[in-house]
C-alpha cells in the first residue's frame, strides 16, 4: 500500500539521541558567527542576538573556536493573522507580478510569528561548533585548523558540517580555494557536509529573479566538483538580524529547522578514523624541509670515512641497511594508519539525493523516480535513510531484510502539493566495502613490505654482527633519524600524533624560516630511533 507522510521522523527506526554536533566553517564574513547567533534565537525566540558578537563586515569577529548548545525539538513556524488563521505566504512565491511578492514578504500589519508542530519527539541538544574563518586576515589557517580539529577530537563525533557562502559575493577562485581547503583537509566527511547559501533575499524565490537562481545554480555546479559529488544538501538563508517582518522572519527559522534535522539525519563521523590532510602551507613547507633532510642524507652516506678500511666500509654498509629498514617501517606504519581508516566496518554514504521544493513551484503533482544502481564497482548497499515530507510513496525496492546485500534501490513517489515538499535519501555501505579494492592492494604491498622488512633485519644482523663504539652508535641513530624524517614529510596526510605534535609548536605560525626550524625539530624528536 501506498503511504502518505506530513511529517516524518528522520531516525524514526532507531533511537533517537540526546546530542548531535554541528561544525559551522566558511570563509571570513560569509555569516558563520550570525547563523550560529540566529540558531539560538530559533531554539528560543525570547533571545536577542547580540551585535557586538559579529563581524564588521571586513574583518572577522570569531578568533577562537566557540561553542553553543541549544535545546529543541524542532518546531515549526508560521504567520498567521489577526483572525489566528495561518497564512500561506509559500503561495506568493507563484504571484504573476515580482513586486506583489516582495510587497507580500514585507507584510507586517496583523501578521504575527507562531511556534507550530514539532519535528522531534523529544527535545535534544545540538551544539554549535563556531569558528574562525578561513582565509582570515591575519592569515592564520595553520592554527584555525588547529583549533577546529583539536574541538572536534574532543566531541568524539559530528553529525554535520555546515559550510558557509555569502549570496552577494563573487565566487572568486579564492574562495573555492577555501572550500576546497576544507573539503581536502577534513578528509571522510563529505557525506555529513551541506551548504548554506547566507545573505540571501528571499524574494529571489519568485521565478521574476531567475537570474539569480541561475547564478546559485552555476556556484552549486562548481561545488559539485569541489565535493567530487554530484547532489549534496544546500540551503538559502537570510539571516537578518535586524529583521522585524514576520513572513521572512519564519522563512529563516523554518530554514534553521530544516538544517538543523539534516543533523538528526545523518550518520556521525566518529573522530577515531579521521586524518588531517595538509594544507598548501603545510606541503610548501615540508617540501623545503624534505630537500634540505635528503640532502643531509646523501651527503653523509658519501662522507662517512673510518681509519679501518673494512670498518668504513662495513659502516657504509650498516647505513644503507638501516636506511632502508626505517623506510620500509615508514611505509608500513603509513599502512597501518591507511587500514586504521578504511579497513573498518563504518557507514560511508554510497549515493545522496535530496529534493527540497520549499518555495519554487513545479507545476501540478507527478509520479517521480530516484534509482540506485551500482554499475560495476561491486559495492553492497547495507543501509538506507529516508526522510519526506508531503510525499505520497508508492513503491520502494532494494530495502527490507535479505540473505545478501542489494546492490540497487529505488523509489517511486508522487508530491502531494505543487511546493513545500522533500524527499532526501541517503544510501550507505560499510567503508571497508566501498575501499575493498584499495584494501586488498594494501595488504598485498604489506605483505610484500613485511617481508622485504624481515630479509632486511637477517641482512644486517649477518654483515653488522658486532657492536659499534658509542660514538659510531649516535652517527648511526642521527642517520636513522632523519631516514625517518623523510617519511614524516613524504605522506600527504598527517597522522593523529603528529598533527598534535605540529599544532602544539605553532610549527606553521610565522614566515618561512621560522616555520622551517619549527618543523625540523618536532619531526627530528619525533623521528627519535628506535632499536629495530
């Protein structure tokens, strides 16, 4: 049988929880600090928004990394009128003449703002996740990053990452240059990252203003291929702080609603599996680095003389065989992390797609089709999350229980309105499913480096079969050192230790020089040799 839903719980087949985390990113001024401000006057219209606590419109107010927690259950707003009867102010969105509309939107007398249905079944916290921009004047991303990932270590898990573009702006190639930053150095995140479209004009809804929905749709074009994907979530918001018209008033907070249960929706990244990727900054600098150590490296290999010619000549030897151990280690240990992320049995968002009708009209209602289909990648589906709004769904195929997992999945459903409808769908596999291949690859080049490793150990043992005086022993363990030095500076992702290593000596705070001897002493004291 068909079935009809006004409202659907978004976790309705699992628990709900007590807590959900919300990071807010985006470039400097893109209204980070003012959407954040304008989520806690939805959860409480009684608060009033502190100007003092935003920006100036050059320069960023948020430095630190803030967090807000907020109480709800996700209502729902609406504006009624001195009679008490709601007023549908979506329907001005179809008014033949721009202007009516915009003089609709500003309506004020014998309109009011009412708090309506809730969309959870309990209140719940979400805490907001504020932080400083990036691209900030003071040109400090290094420690901006710092501050983000270090909070986001301690929450355990987020549930949504919201990255803020301001609607007036250009797209400037600086700007996709941050968003990409973001989406590179937060590598596993993708499938929690949505869009929020702020300074937005709500009378640009009106087909009139299509210029500008034109210009959203070729800026969302160029996100898709920042993101590597073709749908994700995107919302258009205005978040006035000045506003007193009810109509765009309750657009804005029913907006906020609908952010802010994308959260509930979503499956958490949990922080034990993530890596921090490097930013342009931090490549420019290790690439400095890494010359100047494999410099140090050849030149001392060539340089090493001893008295004793067979001695000179076994130390020469000894070198090479530890160089090439402490490589393979480096590797290995790389492998290691790669297994640590990817070899698990975690939820990774296969396929997304959301339609999301709140305003722009579509014509009379139709049947509708979304399809999954894997198409030669072999990938299982394990799971998937539905949630709709004024949808009628008629049959739904590659869901329910079954001996082995689908492959495929399908809805066909039909809008119950011309506007104000949703249907967004999430398909997940494990993530050790959607690596498999690489995975397998991996284990094989283990394998291989494991043994490569062992041969290696027996070899030395064989030719280096005496102990070296103390002071060939420290000539040994420097060269060990910086061998391993290589292999910090080689990977372009930073493991967990060392990334806290690199932020708590400010390695990447100052010019080039600094930053340089910085960097060479936290990779020298981590790099300190171990006896193999």
């Amino acid at each position: 049988m068909p079935r009809i839903a006004t409202h659907v719980f978004p976790r309705s087949s699992f628990k709900l929880l007590d807590e959900y985390n919300v990071l807010v990113l985006g470039e400097t001024q893109s209204g980070k600090s003012t959407l954040t401000q304008y989520m806690r006057k939805y959860a409480d219209p009684s608060v009033v928004i502190d100007a003092s606590a935003l920006g100036t419109g050059f320069l960023s107010h948020t430095v630190q990394v803030n967090t807000t927690s907020i109480t709800t259950d996700l209502p729902e707003y609406n504006v009624v009128d001195k009679k008490g009867a709601n007023v549908n102010y979506r329907s001005f969105m179809t008014m033949p003449v721009e202007h009516d509309c915009e003089d609709a939107l500003n309506g004020r007398k014998g309109l009011e703002m009412r708090k309506g249905v809730a969309h959870l079944k309990k209140r719940v916290n979400f805490n907001l996740i504020d932080t400083p921009g990036l691209n900030a004047t003071g040109g400090n991303d290094e420690s901006h990053v710092q501050k983000i990932f270090g909070t986001l270590v301690q929450t355990n898990t987020i549930h949504l990452i919201l990255i803020t573009v301001s609607s007036l702006g250009p797209f400037t190639q600086g700007l996709k240059d941050a968003i990409k930053t973001y989406v590179d150095i937060f590598s596993g995140f993708d499938g929690i990252i949505a869009f929020v479209n702020t300074r937005f004009d709500y009378k640009n809804f009106h087909p009139a203003y299509s210029q500008v929905s034109r210009a959203i749709d070729l800026r969302t074009q160029s996100l898709r291929e920042i993101m590597g994907r073709t749908t994700f979530p995107h919302f258009k918001i205005d978040c006035n702080i000045y506003n007193k018209k009810p109509i765009r008033e309750c657009i804005t907070l029913n907006t906020i609603q609908k952010i802010l249960q994308l959260a509930t929706f979503n499956r958490p990244v949990d922080m034990l599996h993530t890596v921090v990727n490097k930013t342009r900054k931090m490549h420019d600098v290790d690439n400095i680095l890494w010359a100047e150590v494999k410099a140090v490296i050849d030149k001392f290999e060539l340089d090493q003389h001893l008295e004793d010619r067979d001695e000179g000549e076994l130390l020469a030897e000894t070198l090479r065989c530890m160089s090439w151990i402490h490589g393979l280690d480096t590797r290995l240990k790389a492998l290691d992390e790669f297994f640590v992320r990817r070899n698990v049995k975690l939820p990774e968002v296969l396929y997304e797609e959301r339609l999301d009708m709140e305003y722009e009209a579509v014509g009379q209602a139709q049947n509708l089709t979304i399809r999954y289909q894997e198409t030669g990648l072999d990938i299982p589906i394990y799971s998937r999350h539905l949630l709709y709004h004024e949808i009628q769904v008629i049959k739904e195929l590659g869901r329910g229980r079954c001996e082995a997992p689908r492959k495929f999945w399908q809805a066909d459903f039909r809008p119950m309105s011309s506007f104000h409808w949703l249907f967004h769908v999430n398909i997940y596999t494990n993530r050790c499913e959607k690596y498999r291949a690489d995975i397998e690859e991996r284990r094989k080049e283990y394998w291989e480096l494991q043994c490569k490793r062992h041969r290696a150990i027996r070899y030395r043992e064989r030719v280096h079969p005496k102990k070296w005086p103390p002071e060939i022993e420290m000539v040994i363990d420097d060269h060990a050192k910086n061998v391993r030095v290589l292999g910090f500076l080689a990977n372009d992702f930073l493991m967990p230790e060392v990334f806290k290593a690199l932020m708590d000596a400010e390695v990447y705070i100052g010019d080039t020089a600094q930053c340089l001897k910085k960097a060479r002493k936290v990779y020298m004291d981590l790099a300190k040799w171990k006896r193999v």
